[in-house]
C-alpha cells in the first residue's frame, strides 16, 4: 500500500489515516497462514511529520522446539518520523519517495522483522523432541531406554557416582 503524503507535507495540522492488512509472507518463516492488521496516522505537526499505528499479527505458528502448528498472536505500536529525505545517516527516520508516497507495506514489513520474536515456541516449558528418536517429549517420555553419555564426559559421572 502506498499513502500520497504530498497534500499532508503542505499543510500543517492535517492527519491522514491508514487501515490495511498485511499478509505474512516467506520472510517470516516460522509464521504460516497469518496477516498483520496495521491501522494508524500520519500527522503533520508545524512541517514535522509522524507516523503512529498500531500492529496486530494473528498467525499459526511452527514451535522452534517440536515443529508442532499453534495460534500465535503479537501486538505492538510503531511511532516514527517521517523525511522527504536526511541530511545525515539516521535509521529512526522513514522516507518517502521521489513521488511524496510512503511505502506501508515495505515499512511495515520491516518492522514486523524486527519486532516479532525470532524463535517461536507453542509454550514457555516445551519439551521438543527427543534427539535420539524424534518423539514429542511434551505427550510423554519416549521409549529410548537409557540416555546416552557423551563419552568426553564419563569422567564427570564417575565424580558424581563417587561422590
């Protein structure tokens, strides 16, 4: 989505408004089947653009632990200042095109890169999956019989046995 900002930058204490949903795409691994609802403003305030929104993400997601599909969801606002273009470096500031469009969707799939959890998990206490046969620990123990030791680490379990 692409918001003409031009009408907003010539006159001061004008807002516009956006409302869009934003489908989660290949960037976002971990998420399947999901959008981000953004909805928000871009204000002028005496020649000083900001833009405010709000964004919703509700998704299945894949556990970083058992692989297993759960309903996932994150809010979280985004408040920025907006520039035609700097005069130096600054990571803070949103730009506009050579047109006075604002790019929503690049702006606000960036954010969702930053602001979404890199690692998902279907709960805080996942048990994954057994290393050895792949079963889900969080529906019971497996049926491996003894867990195996590292063999660097033998001596440290003499130590215990000793001690």
């Amino acid at each position: 989505m692409r918001l003409d900002i031009q009408e907003l930058q010539a006159n001061d204490g004008t807002t516009l408004g956006f409302d869009f949903s934003l489908p989660l795409d290949k960037a976002l691994a971990d998420y399947v089947d999901g959008t981000a609802s953004v909805k928000g403003t871009v204000a002028n305030h005496g020649g000083f653009l900001l833009l405010e929104s709000g964004v919703s993400v509700s998704a299945k997601g894949v556990c970083a632990r058992c692989g297993e599909l759960f309903d996932t969801s994150h809010s979280f606002t985004v408040s920025r200042p907006v520039a035609r273009e700097l005069n130096e470096e600054n990571d803070e500031y949103i730009l506009t095109d050579e047109d006075g469009f604002l790019d929503l969707e690049g702006v606000f799939s960036e954010e969702l890169l930053l602001e979404l959890p890199t690692k998902l998990l279907c709960r805080e206490d996942c048990k994954g999956l057994c290393p050895k046969c792949g079963k889900n620990l969080n529906r019971g123990a497996c049926g491996c019989s003894q867990k195996e030791i590292d063999p660097r680490l033998e001596v440290l379990k003499a130590l215990l046995n000793n001690g």
